[in-house]
C-alpha cells in the first residue's frame, strides 16, 4: 500500500499504527509530531491511529539548541 510521508510517496506492506511507522522508520515518538491527514495527533492516539492507502502523514522532529534567551 501507498502513503504520501513528508510529501513523497513511500511504501507499506499494509495498515499500521502510527506508532508502529515509527517503530519501522527507527524515529523515537518522544522527539517528533505527526500530523495524520492534516490532524495533529496527541502522542496517547499513536497506538489507536490507523495509517492506510492513501494516506497523507508528516512528521516533524523537535530540534533542540538555541542560547535559551
């Protein structure tokens, strides 16, 4: 099945949780946002969010540094 992540196309090998995406994609949930079908999800709806054909999911790593100001 196909998904659009980040705006380009990638492949599964079927319906999966977001959480589990992650999981495939080595990213830490902790440390990123997802947006589901331009739904910002809340990290607790991870395991209950269904990612299928079609699809439309972005990810977003939280980056960290600045001088705190």
């Amino acid at each position: 099945m196909r998904i659009t992540l980040n705006g380009e196309p990638h492949d599964l090998a079927g319906p999966l949780s977001v959480t589990a995406l992650l999981g495939q994609l080595q990213i830490d949930p902790r440390r990123v946002a997802v947006e589901h079908n331009r739904i910002v999800l809340k990290r607790g709806s991870f395991d209950a969010t269904l990612v299928a054909e079609g699809d439309e999911v972005e990810i977003v790593n939280f980056v960290g540094g600045g001088d705190g100001n």
